[in-house]
C-alpha cells in the first residue's frame, strides 16, 4: 500500500469518527425534540456530545461539522443548566440541527436531493434482492422525514448496526441469493446486540411454517407473503419506529408514611416514570386536578379515612373513572382485599412492597388503561385524536393561552377529490391515503401540536404558541411536500394535494375560531384547491 492510499485510508477512519459522533449529537436531539417536558434530563449529555463533535471535527478537519456544531454550543449557553428546553430557543437549535444533519449525509441519501428538511432519527435498513424496490421506499421514507439506507451485501448491513444500531431492518428472506440467507444473516446479526433489532421479513417465494417460525426466533415481527407494496410497508416500519419513545406514566401516591412516600418516590422515578407523591388523603383533590394522574396508588388504612373512602371519592368524577387506582396495605385477609376492590380498586400490593412487582404491575395497568383511553379518544383508522377529543383538546388549549398571553392557531385540512380517489382505486387505497396523510402530518409537526381527524376527509390541528403567519408557512411546507408523495395502487402511483384553512385565536370561544377556520378552509377551495388560506387574509 503506497503513502497516498494509506493517507486515505486513514482520513476515511478519522470522518467516520466525526460522523459517528454527529450521529451521537442528532440522536440526543432526537430525544430533547421529543419529551420537551423531561428535555433538561438530555441538557448536559447533549452539550458534552456536541463539544466533543467540535473538538474531534477540528482536529480532523472537517470544517461543517465543526461549523455546525459551534454554532449549536453557542445557542446552549442560553439554556440553563436543569431546566427544559426554552420555546423559542428551540427553533434556533432546530436550524443548527439541520445544518449538522446535512453535513452527516451519507452517499444514499445526497442521491436524493430534496430530502425533506428534517433533524435526522434513527436509520431503517433496507436488506433486499430486489434493488430498484429497495430504492423507491428510501424515497418514501424520507418523504416522511425517515433516514434509510440500502445494502447491498449483509457483511455490509452487519457492519453498519455495529457502527449505529438501526430502528428496524426490512429483510428480504432470501437476501444474497440463496434460501433463507437473509434470515442467517439476521441471526449472525442478532448475537451481536443485546437487545435485539426489530425485523420485518418480507418473501416472494417461501410462506412456509417453517420460515416463518425461524424468522420469528431471531427477531421477525412482520412476516410478508407474498411482497406488499411499498405503502403498507412504510406503515408498518413507521409502527415499529414512531412507538418507540413512550410516554412515562404519571403515577400519584397517596400514604400518611413520609419514609414510606419517599420509598414509592424514589422506585418509581428510577423506573423513569413521573410521580407525585402526597401524605395528606384531605390533598387529594388538588392532587388529582393538578396532576391529571394515569395510576392511583392508595394507602389501604391512613389517619381520618380509609383508601376506600378515597376511591370512592375518586370514582365519582367522571374524568378518572377508569383511572387504575392500586391499594397498598399490610392487610393479608384475602376476602378484606377483595372487598376494597369491589369498592373502586383495580389491584393490591401488600407491604413491604418489592419494587420489581410494584414496577411490573403499574406497567401492566398503565398499557391497558392507555389501551382503553385511545379506543375512547383516538380515531381508529388513523390513531389520530378523534373529532370530540380534537374539541376538548383544543377548549383546554385556549384556557392555557389565555392563561399564558401566548399566541394560538387552529387549522383545518381536506384531501382534494377525495371522493375520486374512492371510485378509481377503492376504499382501501382511500383508507391508505388518509392514513399516509395522518403519518405525513405526525413527522412534521411538533410533540406539542394536537392533530386530530375531524370526519372523513377532514383533519384538525391545534398549534399552541404559534402565530398565523408561520402556521401558514408550516402548512405551505407540509402540503408542497405532501403533493410531491407518490400513492401506489396495485402496479399504478398517482399525487394527492390537500387545501387548508388556519385562523389565530383572538379571544373568541372555541366554536368562533373553528367556524373561522373553516370559512377559510372553504376559501382554500375557491381558489382551486392545493393551497392555504389564513382566516385574516
């Protein structure tokens, strides 16, 4: 090897050091973007990553990331240690973060030049046989703000996860040529990690029981046969991606034991959820509007009144009625247990409580209460906050921004000719236009927005703090973007546009700020669709 190649070689080592630690700064983003009210938990490893991305670009001379990355250490010198992230240094930090994520481009995605400008997530591996495939769905994903990359050999895919774990890996079964290739792969991959990768398997050739039962054992969660299009296999990655960040649960406690109380406090904090912990029962009221708890965890005997009296009082309110409400006592007598849950509880955990069944149980009753609120409040074919929820949502926001002195936006959008997309490819492509709309939305708002399917075509969206004129320019973004995705039905691909209406909330009720929405929205359509109207235009 001459002096010319062993240089290169070596650069190459020293950008892929620079470009791992990027990767490193862009995934603590991704987490600050998206928990804002735990952000300042992320504050310090996100400074120290970033520092040491300057510090490594500098040294090897790689002037954007070095560039990017000072830029992004100046801005945090305005974010105070232990505090979340301030709103409006946020959208500051959102443009150093995208002048980063460009320059950690890898050579499959500057093939695509008008990548959607967004901070990059966690990349999808895409393993198939089939490479003019394997291209389309990168194109699709980073419609929907995805970083994907293709191989073209599983020594390659290999070496990549090592280098930075992916979300999920669409695999083709027989990847590489041979039978079920591609699944020894996965396994020779899966030994490596010890938590295992999301696999979605997908075969032309082979549905048998036993593929299937050995793709199942090293990670496969999706198993398709025959190959879908790409349409439904973007909705499956993005289930096995956008799902990963769950929400910690909010858990009250309620026992007279200070010691006791800090015990619960401590346990449940270390299991990364967020409790509120009272010793007095006569607080509970307050507790419960101040905190709108997901889990009740209630002392069985306290001084003046028992748990039960407590869950009792609870029940009563309708907004906590299937709240699990868990009781916490001494008590052995198994017919005394049974009655305390007859009068309002869900479970009971007799003291000394052991933190690994306090844990395990209050993660049991919180997915299945979480389960049940989403089959009251969510639209079932989108996820998306139904049209009663979506008004809720947005009463509690106009009390928050009359409170606060903040600005409010609501918006209101409709699929052009919708009703044409029905009678030329059917109902399940319509249905699949909607849901890829509702994803589209999702990727591109931010955490704190509210989203929602107002009926049929029709979706509602609340943005706090944000005045007319940018939500108009979100809105103009999302609908050029959206106009530009490729629809596939069966072996055909057709665009579908949106038009929108926005208006500023301006002291009115919530009733006067949809209908104001709306009339714009009408506008929109008046003008011939593919647009957005603001109410005060």
């Amino acid at each position: 090897m001459n002096d010319e190649s062993q240089k290169e070689k070596l650069r190459q080592h020293f950008a892929r050091r620079v470009t791992t630690q990027a990767r490193v700064v862009l995934d603590t983003w991704q987490k600050i973007h998206e928990t804002p009210q735990q952000s300042a938990a992320f504050r310090d490893d996100f400074a120290t990553a970033t520092d040491k991305l300057v510090r490594y670009a500098q040294r090897f001379d790689m002037a954007s990331h070095a560039d990017a990355g000072k830029k992004t250490l100046d801005l945090l010198h305005q974010w105070a240690p232990g505090e979340n992230l301030p709103d409006g240094l946020e959208r500051q930090l959102r443009d150093t973060i995208e002048l980063l994520s460009r320059s950690t481009l890898r050579r499959t995605d500057q093939d695509t030049p008008e990548a959607p400008q967004q901070f990059r997530r966690t990349p999808v591996y895409i393993a198939l046989a089939n490479a003019e495939m394997a291209a389309r769905l990168i194109r699709q994903l980073e419609f929907f703000g995805f970083r994907a990359s293709a191989f073209s050999t599983a020594e390659r895919l290999i070496e990549a996860c090592a280098l930075h774990k992916p979300e999920t890996i669409l695999m083709d079964v027989n990847f590489g040529g041979d039978t079920n290739t591609g699944i020894g792969a996965i396994e020779r991959l899966q030994e490596r990690h010890d938590t295992p990768i999301p696999i979605i398997f997908m075969s032309d050739e082979d549905g048998t029981i036993e593929t299937r039962l050995r793709a199942s054992r090293c990670g496969g969660e999706e198993f398709f046969y025959p190959a879908v299009d790409p349409g439904q296999l973007i909705e499956k990655i993005e289930s096995y991606t956008h799902g990963n960040t769950i929400e910690p649960y909010k858990v009250l406690v309620l026992d007279d034991s200070r010691a006791q109380a800090k015990f619960m406090e401590t346990v449940l904090k270390k299991a990364g959820m967020n409790a509120h912990i009272i010793t007095d029962p006569m607080q509970i009221i307050h507790a419960l509007e101040e905190f709108s708890p997901e889990i009740i965890i209630l002392d069985m005997y306290m001084p003046g009144c028992t748990g039960m009296e407590i869950a009792r009082v609870i029940r009563q309110q309708d907004r906590f009625h299937s709240v699990p409400i868990i009781y916490l006592s001494a008590e052995e007598d198994v017919s005394k247990q049974l009655h305390a849950m007859s009068l309002g509880g869900d479970d009971f955990l007799t003291k000394p409580i052991d933190p690994k069944h306090l844990i395990a149980t209050i993660h049991n009753r919180g997915r299945r209460a979480r389960s049940l609120l989403a089959l009251m409040i969510r639209d079932s074919l989108t996820g998306l906050f139904n049209h009663t929820h979506t008004l809720y949502l947005l009463d509690q926001e106009i009390v928050r921004a009359r409170q606060k002195e903040h600005p409010l936006c609501f918006a209101m959008i409709d699929i052009d000719y919708f009703k044409k997309v029905n009678d030329t490819f059917g109902h399940p492509i319509g249905d699949r236009v909607l849901r890829s709309l509702s994803m589209f939305l999702k990727q591109r708002l931010r955490k704190t927005d509210h989203i929602g399917r107002y009926g049929g075509e029709e979706f509602a969206i609340i943005l706090p703090d944000t005045r007319e004129s940018d939500a108009r320019n979100v809105f103009n973004e999302i609908r050029e973007r959206f106009s530009e995705l490729l629809q596939p039905a069966g072996d055909r691909e057709f665009n579908v546009t949106f038009s929108c209406g926005v208006a500023a909330w301006n002291g009115d009720n919530s009733q006067s700020l949809c209908e104001r929405a709306d009339r714009a929205l009408y506008r929109s359509k008046e003008h011939g669709r593919n647009c957005v109207t603001a109410a005060s235009d």
